[in-house]
C-alpha cells in the first residue's frame, strides 16, 4: 500500500500561488476528503499527487510529494508508473473514444499486465479481467450485453462508473477523484459513493469535494483549504464535532463557502 | 396610470429611427446573403449554358475519356487534362499529408504554447503567399532539381514536369492543411487527453489511441479540403508543369491539368467557335469537384462538432 506525504508543497500558476506550504500525511486505506471554498487549491492539491499538474505549462511546484520514501517531483520518477500506481477519476467522464470494453482494457492493455501476458489465454484473460473490475465498479450487470458498444452511448452516471472500472483496471494503489459526482444525479452519485465505501477495504481514496454532507456521509478523514492554506486536517468524527479553527467552523456553519 | 403609460412609450420609441434601422440591418443582411448565393448558382449556370454547344457535337465519352485534343478538327477530348490534373493533384497530397499530419500533432501535442504560437503564425505568412511566388520559385529551384533527378534517373527531362507540379502544389497546400488540422486536433476536448495520461498512457499512446481517434474524421475533412484547393489551384503549377497536352506515363513527364488550360488558352483562340464552350466545359468539371470536395468536407467537419459535444 503505498504510503503519501506532503512536505512543504507550494504550488503557483505563474505568478500566482495556488498552495502555500502544504505539510500533510495521508493515511492509509481510508476515504480522505478535501475540502474548502472553490479557488482554494483543492483540485490543484490532488492533481498533484500523480502530477497531472503537469499538464499545465504555466505550473511551478516546490517541496515534495513522497509516495513509499521516494520523491515523486524527482526529474528521475518515471510519470507513466506514478500514475499507474496513484489513479485518477475526474470530474466528469470523457469516455475514451472506443467501446465500452476497450474503455477498460485499454489501461491493462497499455501497461501490459501480468494477466495479459503471462496467461496464454490472453483474450480470455482480458475478458475476465475487464468483467472483474466492471463488477467492481458496480456496472456490469448494466453492461454485460453490450460491451462492444461506443462508450459515448452510456448515461453519464454509467459514464463515471466506467470511469471509475477504468481506473481500477490499472491496479493503481490510491485512487484520486475529483468531485466525481458532482455532474450526477443523486442515484447515479448514490452509486458511485456506494462503490467508494466498498473500495477503501484496499485502496487509498482521496477525493475532493465541495459538497459538506457528502465529506461527512463518506469521509474518515478531512482535509480542509481555505485560499491556498492547509486551515485543519484531522479524523472526520473530530474534524466535524470539535473543529479548532475559526475559519473551520465558519465553513461547516455555512458562513463561508 | 402607471403601466399603461409605460407600454405607450415603449411602443412608440420602438416604432421610431430604432425601429427602421432594424429593419434595414435584417432586410441588407439577408439581400447580401442571397445575392452571394445567387451568384454561385448563376456562375454555374453560365458555365453550364457557355459549355451546352459542345455537346451538340461531341459525345460525354468523347469529352471525359477521349485522348484527341484538336481544336481545328472540334475534337475536343479533356482526357490528358483530367490525368494532369487528378495526377498532379494526388502527387501533391502524397507528399504533403504525412508532412501535414506529423506537423500538426506535433503542434497541437508536443510543442509548448509559445513554440505553437509562433509557428501558427509562421504558417499563416506562407499560406498567404501570392501563388505567382510559389510558381517562380518553382521555376528557379524545383524545376532544376527535377531536371538533375531525372538525368540521375536516366530520363530525359526538362524539369518542367508532374513531378515538379507535385512538389510546387505540396508546398503551397502545406501550410493549408497544417493550419486546419491543428485547429481540428484542439478541437479534442482536454480532459480527455489527462484520462488517457492519468492511466497512464505515454504521449505517444494518447495521441494514437485517443487523440487521432477522436479526430479522424475532422483531420480527413482537412485533407480533403487540401485537395480540393489543390485540384483548383491554377498559376503556380501552370508556372513548373510544362503543359503539354498528353497523358503523362513518368513523374519526369510534363502534364496540363485543367485549371493552366483554361488559364492559356481563354480569349485566345476565338475563331474556333467550339473552343469556347470546350474551355468552359473544363471549368465545369472544375467547379463541380472542388464544391463537391468542399461541401463533403464542411459535412464531416460539422460531424466531429457533433461527435466532440457528446
């Protein structure tokens, strides 16, 4: 289970900063919740994590990641096995342009996985394996005769759980997710939040939301930003019931947001 | 009081210089509109009309298929042009398509913004090269470089040739079809590109798997506009193709594709009556392939709008 920890990660979108001294130390197999007013770092604190930051050209980033003791902001880690191993689920889905089975064999496919190339069965194996984590997602039963079809045909809360089987697929360690179900409707999202709590048995979960009910609903752990500092991090039950910091309890009465 | 008084003065203002100048824009507006589609129907139906004696005299078979071009015997038969042209035409594309493909997604993917900026605009100078330019520089650079290639070869050329003509009309259509292209390839919405890296996928695998699927049918709407601006495209390859009315068998032999014929020989040879219609039965064919290209081209591009919206 890999293990992360944030030492003084400052983040600034060329001149402007965007995270301040961010010291943070997430546990394990638990559901962790980041949470603030929107334009307080949240996205940007999470897509740190497996530095899709990079993406962005303006992007500077200070201080380091560590994911088991190693760096991942090091010129030497290799970002294909990083974010094999910390997965990401975003906001919406963008299905990939294929169908809805190559959707979620393309990660095994691309990272060549054991199952894939050891087993001589490969199709076979495939077929398995993308069943496996449909059923993990909680959208094969939806699926299972029409796995050859585009993935665009899908509702979009089928959508986002194909998203979300997309980035099983890959046997990733943590799973990042971005207010994964903020484009949903409520049973779609009920759904998705159903598969979370089931999956923190063995993954990492870290996911951002601006929704307070759904941080208490699912949350072991709260992480909360307030213009691009780290206010309070604590268990969830503590975090809610005796908050230490004014701005805290501000956000959580309502008073901001 | 209130209320009624108010509805009495907005209808009354309304009715006034507001009123009329509205109705001015709209009336302008669409009389233009029409008038510029008018005028595409109208050229067609001259073209039509010009060209409608020929066919009293020779038959359509005649006319597309046959290789006899006399115009003293009315033996009027575009064969040789329509391969000059068509062949000149798919010359250009093959050399230019891998070029256009590979410079556009290194744009669009690779490249940094300030790299992409300027070589956008870069791209912009050169496609708004007058073609006289492009032809000259045809003459003084590739027309030699063929004539060297062919005697490496073992051909006797003069360089004047559907090679050369390929060569000038893939450099003009370049810039072109760069340009579309990388508009289409940032079309792809991208998000879509960071759930394919957030797997992660290399680059590479993102553009071949994600990024060129989503496109394809925009990147093709490119290509086939590329084609249709080069199957029209008249000066420059009239300027390095030789124009000689035979139908070419090598790359070193010269060609006349449609567009020079009409271009030499309008206003020219007017006594022939016959020559007349023949040259504009030419620009008929012209007309009706590059607009079918072009209307088949805004089709698939609407398509990818569509398919990128969902």
């Amino acid at each position: 289970m890999a293990h992360i920890q944030i030492q003084q990660l400052r983040v600034s979108y060329g001149s402007l900063p965007v995270l301040n001294d961010i010291n943070l130390e997430i546990p394990d197999r638990q559901i962790v919740a980041i949470i603030g007013p929107s334009g307080c770092g949240k996205t940007t604190l999470l897509k740190s994590m497996n530095r899709l930051l990079d993406l962005n050209e303006d992007v500077s980033v200070t201080g380091s990641i560590l994911l088991d003791g190693v760096n991942i902001y090091d010129p030497a880690m290799d970002v294909t096995c990083l974010r094999k191993r910390v997965g990401f689920l975003p906001q919406r889905p963008y299905p990939l342009p294929m169908s809805i089975f190559e959707n979620v064999a393309f990660g095994p496919r691309i990272h060549g996985l054991s199952v894939l190339s050891a087993g001589g069965g490969g199709k076979q194996a495939e077929k398995s394996l993308v069943e496996h984590y449909l059923r993990l997602a909680g959208l094969w039963d939806e699926v299972k005769d029409r796995l050859d079809e585009p993935a665009a045909k899908l509702s979009i809360g089928q959508q986002q759980r194909l998203a979300l089987a997309r980035v099983l697929s890959i046997e990733p360690e943590v799973i990042l997710a971005d207010e994964p179900t903020s484009a949903l409707d409520p049973v779609s999202a009920k759904l998705v939040e159903t598969q979370f709590k089931l999956l923190k048995e063995n993954y990492t979960i870290i996911l951002v939301t601006h929704i307070l009910r759904q941080a208490r609903r699912l949350a072991d752990y709260i992480v909360f930003l307030y213009m691009g500092d780290l206010i309070e991090h604590k268990p969830a039950a503590v975090f809610f019931s005796a908050p230490d910091d004014e701005k805290t309890k501000a956000y959580i009465s309502g008073e901001i947001s | 009081m209130m209320p009624s008084g108010n509805k009495q003065f907005i209808i009354s203002r309304l009715s006034g210089g507001r009123r009329i100048r509205e109705a001015l824009a709209l009336v302008s507006g669409r009389l233009v509109l029409i008038l510029i589609n008018a005028l595409a129907l109208l050229i067609f139906c001259g073209l039509l009309w010009k060209a409608a004696p020929l066919f009293g005299i020779i038959s359509v078979s005649d006319w597309l298929f046959s290789s006899s071009w006399h115009p003293m015997k009315n033996q009027f038969g575009l064969f040789p042009f329509i391969v000059g042209t068509v062949s000149v035409t798919l010359l250009a594309m093959i050399i230019a398509v891998p070029v256009c493909l590979g410079a556009a997604i290194y744009l669009s993917e690779y490249a940094g913004r300030r790299f992409r900026e300027i070589a956008r605009w870069l791209i912009d100078i050169l496609a708004g090269i007058p073609s006289v330019i492009y032809g000259l520089c045809g003459v003084l650079v590739i027309v030699p470089f063929v004539a060297f290639l062919g005697e490496l070869m073992g051909s006797t050329t003069t360089g004047y040739s559907l090679l050369a003509g390929g060569l000038v009309l893939a450099v003009m259509v370049i810039p072109f079809i760069i340009s579309i292209s990388v508009e289409v390839l940032r079309m792809v919405p991208d998000p879509l590109r960071e759930c394919a890296l957030a797997l992660g996928a290399t680059r590479w695998e993102t553009v071949k798997y994600v990024v060129l699927k989503k496109a394809k049918r925009g990147l093709l709407a490119a290509v086939v506009l590329g084609f249709a601006r080069a199957f029209g495209e008249t000066m420059a390859v009239l300027m390095v193709v030789g124009n000689v009315a035979q139908v070419p068998v090598s790359l070193f032999d010269p060609a006349y594709p449609l567009p020079a014929l009409i271009a030499n020989n309008y206003g020219e040879v007017m006594s022939i009556p016959l020559y007349d219609a023949a040259l504009m039965s030419a620009a008929l064919i012209l007309m009706l392939v590059v607009g079918a290209f072009s209307l088949t081209a805004h089709y698939t591009l609407l398509k990818i709008g569509e398919t990128v919206d969902s």
